[in-house]
C-alpha cells in the first residue's frame, strides 16, 4: 500500500486501527510497518520532500497475529 503523506484521507487510512480503513473497530491484532518510498517516488520524477527530507509516499506493510507463545 502506497499512501501520501501530503493528503489527509490517506494519511488517516495509514493512522487507522484498522489499517486502509478509517472508522472501523478492529477485531484482531494487527501491525503496520512503513518505510519512505523516496526511490519510488524519485524514480516517478516527485523530489517533493518536507522540511526534515521526507519524500511524500511511505509504503507500507499490514500483518495480523495469527498466533501467540508463552514467554520463556
């Protein structure tokens, strides 16, 4: 999934408890990992970046639990 840090409504999908969907209760655990897409967006021709250097599309990877273990 490939979301704009500079639009709001897919910033909120990024941000949601329920990734992708604003609005909805989760039900099962999940985890969002997002990384800077900055040779993505430069191989696209978008050098936009914000004042700390962050290019403008993050991409990002949902996992959900399927199973858990006591700790050793």
């Amino acid at each position: 999934m490939k979301i704009s840090f500079r639009k709001p409504e897919e910033k909120a999908q990024q941000n949601a408890a329920v990734p992708g969907r604003p609005g909805e209760k989760p039900t099962r655990a999940m985890i969002t990992l997002s990384t800077c897409a900055t040779p993505e967006d430069h191989a696209e021709g978008n050098y936009w970046s914000d004042a700390l250097g962050n290019p403008e599309h993050r991409i990002n990877k949902i996992g959900t639990l399927v199973a858990t273990r006591p700790a050793t």
